[in-house]
C-alpha cells in the first residue's frame, strides 16, 4: 500500500512537468494537469485506505491528506487559468526550461 502512495505521489510531479513541456497547446497542457490531479486523487484514496487499515496514524494521515488537498487546489487553479501558462509570448519568453523564480503574474492561481 505505501507503494502506492508513493508511486501516485510520484506521477504527480512527472505530469506536471509533462504539462510544462507541452503548454505550448493549451488543451495538452491541461490534459496533463488533469492527470496530475488525477494522481492526486488516488493518492488521496490510498492514503484514506492506509489510515483505516491502521497503517498510518490519523495525525499523519490528516497531514498526507491535507496536502494533497492543497496540491489539488492549486492544480485546479492551473487548470482553470491554462491560458496565462500557454500564451504565446509567455512560452518564447520562457523557453523549454523549468523556472524556479516566482512570477508576479501567477500569484494567487488556486483562488
């Protein structure tokens, strides 16, 4: 069952990077995205099986669970807002790198 969680969680960062690389086309982008929540999801789902077979402490599973939750949200903001990620200027200004800087434009995604 921790495999699980851990190759969910896991996937969860490859889809966002997946959808990172193909935000030049707004709808493969948010295919990706939607994955990763996906992913997201049965993360949740594992970690709620693992908690009621005792598996993990309620304490630690409400801390798994809640980030989860909080990667969900801002997932969904992403989704939501795909267009400020895939606009034209905004993919040659950036180029095919993974940016680390946070970006004034982009506060705010999961409201």
């Amino acid at each position: 069952m921790t495999d699980q969680i851990r190759r969910s969680s896991r996937s969860i960062g490859a889809h966002i990077a997946e959808a990172w690389a193909k935000r030049r086309y707004e709808r493969h982008f948010v295919s990706k995205l939607t994955d990763a929540d996906a992913e997201q999801m049965e993360t949740q789902h594992w970690i709620d099986v693992a908690s009621d077979c005792g598996y993990l402490s309620a304490e630690n599973a409400q801390e798994l669970f809640s980030g989860s939750i909080d990667t969900g949200r801002l997932l969904q903001g992403m989704i939501r807002k795909a267009a400020l990620f895939c606009s034209a200027t905004r993919v040659e200004e950036q180029g095919p790198v993974y940016r680390s800087e946070p970006d004034p434009e982009l506060d705010g995604i999961d409201e």
